[in-house]
C-alpha cells in the first residue's frame, strides 16, 4: 500500500476551547482542516465586538472558537459542531460563524460519506484517448481519491488546481442539466506541469449512474462549501447551473 493512508491513528488533545481528537501525525491531517485561531487577548476588548456591548462582572467576554473573535454571551450562544478543526463537541460560535459551520457539518454529514464511498468512472488520463474503469473514492483520511480499476492510480488532494464538472442535457427552459463527468487539473509530485483526468460517468453500469451522478454532486458541493480552497490553486468551477 502506498503513502494514502499509511498513519491514521488519531490522539486527543485538550484545548481552552474544548476536547479535540486529531491525528497523531501532523502529515496525515485532512486537508480540509482548519487550525484552531488565536484568542483576542481580554485586555484588548473592553466590548462585544457584535453589538459593542461593555464587558462588566455580569456581561462576561466569550470567544468564539472559529474566529477567535470575543463577544457577549447573546451574540456567541450557539454551540455548532465544528468537524474542520476536529472538536470532538460543538463547541460555541458566533452568528457569522455558525453559519458557516452549519453549511460545513452538512457536507461533513452527507457529501463526504459520498466521496468516501465511491463510484464507477470511465477515466482517461493525460492525453491518451484510452480510458479504463475505476472506482474513484476519496482516502478515509481525506488527503487522496483513489482510482482502482486494472491498475492503482493516486491523487493528492492538495494537489488538485483546477475541478470542473461536465454537464449535459440543455433544454431551452433549463431544468433537466445533469453532471454526467469531471474534468481535473493537479500537478504530479517533482513535475511542475498540470496533468489532467477526465472522468465519465458510463452509460454501461445503469444501476451505478445514480451513484456516479451523486459522487459528482458532492464533489461539487465543495462550491458551496469552499473546502477545496486553500489547498494548492483554489476551486474553479464552470458548472452550469440550470437556469443559465
Ligand atoms: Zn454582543
Ligand atoms: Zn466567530
């Protein structure tokens, strides 16, 4: 087995923000991770920083654990769970935050376990006009999609510059659009050019095309989500929406 998921073990650690399980190897850490932010220091906020409210014995300072930033209790209430930084509990969020870590638990949720599943793709690699069937799904450790067909193939996540999903079925009233493949630019470890794999839903395995339809969906949900930036070149999508 390859360098993909070689140490996963995973430690907890405590922070003044709350029980944390991460992996015991910094290298093997996902790369939708988000490290945990610094605190304002007390002293350099005598007010929310919301609603400008004056800290006093009864209005008390609360940070929020995404942002780091200090609030009143009213505007740093919630408790959101917050997997990107791998706080075993939610742990408390201000408004702004929140939001996003909804948005974040809901591809956690949903669209990660898709990925992790897996689906069937016709992929074509580089140039060539050959294309093989693979299974692609992505590393439990979210660092690589793994390609298994006749041969082993690996993409490193934070290698990944650009992600576009293919679509078909234009009608003139929009509606019926379907992702039907992907296209993928990354760089190879030691070559500073782009190679690009070409992924096609097949037509052959009907009763895979839903899961394959899904895997790109979720895929694509990294738009909604910007996980995906961060890592090498930022997420560019062309997906047309079906109402363009
Ligand atoms: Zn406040
Ligand atoms: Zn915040």
């Amino acid at each position: 087995m390859s360098g993909g998921e070689a140490c996963d073990g995973k430690k907890l650690v405590r922070s003044s923000s709350g029980l944390r399980m991460v992996p015991e190897h910094h290298a093997a850490r996902s790369p939708f991770g988000l490290d945990e932010p610094p605190w304002v220091p007390d002293k350099d906020c005598p007010r929310c920083m919301q609603c400008e409210t004056k800290f006093d014995f009864i209005t008390r300072k609360h940070h929020c654990r995404r942002c780091g930033k200090c609030f009143c209790d009213k505007c740093c209430s919630k408790k959101v769970p917050l997997s990107r930084m791998c706080f075993v509990d939610p742990v408390r969020q201000c408004a702004e935050c929140a939001l996003i870590s909804q948005k974040e638990t809901e591809f956690y949720d949903k669209q990660l376990k898709v990925l992790m599943n897996g689906a069937t793709f016709c992929v074509a690699r580089g140039t060539s006009e050959k294309s093989e069937m693979m299974v692609c799904r992505l590393s439990n450790n979210q660092r690589y999609l793994f390609l298994d067909g006749d041969s082993h193939y690996e993409i490193e996540i934070a290698q990944i510059s650009t992600v576009q999903i293919l679509t078909e079925g234009f009608t003139p009233g929009g509606g019926n659009t379907r992702a039907t493949g992907m296209l993928l630019q990354y760089k190879v470890p030691g070559s500073e050019e782009l190679t690009q794999i070409k992924f096609t839903a097949s037509e052959d395995f009907n009763s895979n095309k839903k899961l394959s339809a899904a895997w790109l969906a979720a895929m694509h949900k990294h738009n909604g989500t910007p996980i995906l930036i961060g890592t090498a070149g930022g997420y560019h999508d062309i997906y047309a929406a079906p109402n363009s």
